[in-house]
C-alpha cells in the first residue's frame, strides 16, 4: 500500500518528540500542591538512588513523578525544570514507540492483504519486510503521507503548548484526551496507570529497536522470526509438523512396478497356460507307432508334467511346431517365479509404509 502503518506510526511525533511546553512551575503528581516541584523550594539533600542503590540522586528524584526510581547515571536531570522537560519528551516517545510496536507486525501481516483488495502495490518487499531506514523501500511512500504526518505532528505540539500546559495542575503528556473514560478518578488508580504507561512505553521502545536491528541482520520479517506472538497458535503448530511428503513419481513408479510385476506372475500370456512341458521334455516316437494323439492345442497339461508319448511325426506340421518352440519360451520357470513372489512382496511392504507414513 502506498501508506504503510508502521510508518505512519514512526513518523507521527518525530518533530514534536523534544518541544516541551512553556510553564515554568510544573506539578509532577495529580494531588501534589500547585508550587511542590517550584525551583524555589530548596531540597532537602541528595538520597540514594532506588535503581542504583550505590548512587545519589537530587531530592527531587523520590519516586513522586510516575515511573520514578532514581536512574540518572549520567546526571541529565539537574534541576526540576530539566526533569520534566525530559519526562515529556519520554512520554511522547514512549507512545509513539507503543504505536509504532504494534504497527509494525500488522503491517507484515495485513499490508498486502489490504493492497491487493483495493487493487494497490503492497510496500513490503521480497521477504514481507516493512519499509524502514535501515530496510529500505521508503521511496515507495508518497509525498502526502509525509507531509501529513508533519502537519499532525506540528497541531500537537501547538496543544501542548498554547492549550494543555496552561491548566492547572498539568503533568506532562497530560492533554486530556479520554474519550473512553478510562481514566481513573482516584489520585492511588491515577498513579498507577501513569506507571503502567510509562513502563510499558519504555519497553515498546527497545521492542521497536530491536524489530530494526532483526530485521537488519536477518532479512527476515519480525512476524517470520517468533510467528508465536503474531499468528494464530494453531497455524503455528501446524506449521512446525513435518509434513512427510513423497515426490509424486516415486510414487506412480513404485506402483507400476508392483502392478508389472503382479501382472507378469499372476496373468501370465496365454500361449504359456496352454503349452505343457519344455522342448527338451517332448519323446518323439518312432514312425512305427500308430496312435494318434490330440491336436497340439487341445494339450492343457500344467508343468512340470511330462508326456513321455507325442504324436508321430508326420502328424505334426510345421504351423504346430514352431507356436511350440515360441510358446514354451515364455514359460516362467520355478526360480524366477520365487524371485517374482518376493519382490511382489517387498514392493507392498513399501506401498504399507507409504500409506502408513501420508497418513
């Protein structure tokens, strides 16, 4: 599609990330007094940090602000003001970081799913991975999008600032925006969610770091590398059962053969069950003898009997002994006949496990 999801996410707030609003005196707490925070109060005293116990931080770091456990190795926050100019710009990165976590793996799952419904170009490339900085593809994006990211981006920012920061007893990120009413009435339930908002922001944030780095070093969509925790758990069970497929002329050849060979033993030709004994067993008898025997085709005698009297000689012509001399060179002789009867067997030994193995 020619606007993709996740960029949208990812682009929603980069150029209002760091704008802080203009009050100077910010409250860090619902329920905390107007002027607690004001630079005017002067701190009690460094105190150990909640985080790393083995360092001190600023009076004002003591877990009133939601999320609050003291972590500044680095000493960013030196004064109140810095402080909440910092937890401003976390907590827009910290929602856009939420959206941007849970846009990108839709965008893997549906975004060609949704252009070819509506006759577009899907913006995923060969191995279904989104576009992105390091992943390439941004140049499918149209210009639009971009622009009207910007635009939403910048009306924030002049709410926060001309609109939000104004009220009294603001906290940062707070615009008043609950059309669903969630938010809690007490200021115990009020801390709570804001904690719970801001840790799991914090988190989306090195989830969507990561989705970038996999996704570089792989070549493989995030959705790909764990489909646990974005595909049905029955179409991922399914697709880790081996699937024990036989190339279908194996199959058709083991068939033939079985069928040649059952045919060639059970139905042999018809010459050969109407011819007795081999050449070398007919005793022709002299001219002397008299008796007349049966025609040659009328003899139905089954190996490995033995006439010991034919027909004279002059009563066989030359059209009967030569279907004679053909005849009984097709029969099957007592080894080849074994030996067909176990291949036979050997063969729907194989065909049993085939069956067994489709199953």
């Amino acid at each position: 599609m020619k606007i993709s999801v996740n960029l949208f996410l990812l682009s929603l707030a980069s150029a209002s990330a760091f704008v802080i609003p203009s009050a100077k005196h910010v409250s860090l707490s619902l329920g905390m007094s107007e002027n607690q925070w004001d630079d005017s109060t002067p701190p009690t005293g460094p105190q150990k940090s909640q985080a790393l116990p083995f360092m001190t931080v600023p009076a004002f770091m003591n877990g009133s602000m939601a999320g609050d456990v003291g972590f500044d190795p680095l000493g960013f926050a030196d004064s109140t003001e810095n402080l909440n100019k910092y937890r401003e710009a976390e907590i827009k990165h910290a929602r856009l970081a939420m959206l941007a976590a849970a846009g990108w793996p839709i965008s893997e799952l549906f975004d060609k799913k949704i252009a070819d419904f509506f006759g577009m170009d899907a913006v995923l490339d060969a191995t279904g991975r989104v576009p992105s900085v390091l992943n390439g593809g941004m140049g499918k994006i149209s210009i639009i999008y971009w622009i009207g990211c910007v635009v939403f981006a910048g009306a924030i920012d002049v709410v926060g600032t001309f609109s939000a920061s104004k009220r009294k007893g603001y906290i940062p990120g707070d615009f008043g925006f609950d059309p669903l009413g969630l938010y809690p009435k007490t200021e115990k339930d009020q801390k709570w969610m804001q904690t719970a908002e801001i840790k799991n922001g914090r988190l989306a944030m090195l989830a969507i770091t990561g989705f970038c780095f996999q996704e570089l070093v792989t070549h493989v969509a995030v959705v790909d590398q764990t489909p646990i925790f974005f595909k049905p758990i029955f179409e991922v069970l399914s697709g880790n059962v081996p699937d024990y497929t036989y190339p279908e002329d194996v199959v058709q050849d083991a068939a033939k053969a079985v069928i040649s060979s059952v045919d060639s033993v059970t139905t042999p030709p018809l010459e050969a069950t109407t011819i007795a004994p081999p050449v070398e067993s007919i005793t022709v008898a002299p001219p002397a003898v008299t008796s007349v025997a049966p025609p040659v085709e009328s003899i139905t005698v089954s190996p490995p009997v033995a006439t010991s009297v034919a027909p004279p000689v002059d009563a066989i012509s030359a059209t009967t002994i030569e279907p004679v001399v053909v005849k009984t060179a097709e029969t099957v002789p007592v080894e080849k006949l074994d030996a067909a009867n176990k291949r036979i067997a050997e063969l729907e030994s194989k065909i049993d496990s085939i069956r067994n193995l489709s199953r």
